[in-house]
C-alpha cells in the first residue's frame, strides 16, 4: 500500500507512507525525507500506529494508523493534531 498526503495550512506539507505486506517494510517519508523505516518479519499486529512530529512555520503531529482486517486487506487512519482527515483501505 503507497499514499501520499499534504498537510499543514500556512505551509504544506508532504508524508508519503509505503508499506510492503509481503516484505514486512514499512517506510514514511516527510518532505522527501525518510523518517522511519520498520522492518516486521513475523506476528504482525492488529493496529501499528506511527507518530510523526512535523516542525516548520506551524507545527504538526501526524498519526497513521493501520488496522489489520481479517485475511488481506487494511484500514488506515491519518489524524494531523488529533483530528481525522483521510482515510484509505488496501493491501
């Protein structure tokens, strides 16, 4: 699963999420910059959340949280400063 989403109202910006099921890696990108990269090879959880901390003219914290459905598919929740405000559904 690969989104992207821009962020942020005086200044945008740009948290890019990839995630491999069949590798286990799991990589966010800020900005073109890599901020965590995870690497799970067993005994994948039911829900992975991952904060971010955005600095800039304002500051942002960004949550993705992935809940795992039943067999293959996954739910993902992004909350910029505890609000809802995308979600999207896949592999």
């Amino acid at each position: 699963m690969r989104f992207a989403i821009e962020v942020g109202e005086v200044a945008r910006q740009r948290v890019e999420f990839y995630f491999n099921q069949l590798l286990g890696l799991t990589i966010i990108r800020a900005n073109g910059r890599e901020i965590k990269k995870k690497v799970r090879l067993f005994s994948e959880p039911l829900v992975d959340a991952h904060e971010l901390d955005l600095d800039g003219l304002e500051r942002l914290r960004v949550r993705i949280e992935k809940h795992r459905q039943w067999l293959v598919s996954s739910r993902y929740l992004i909350y910029v400063n505890d609000r809802l405000v995308q979600h999207f559904q896949g592999v």
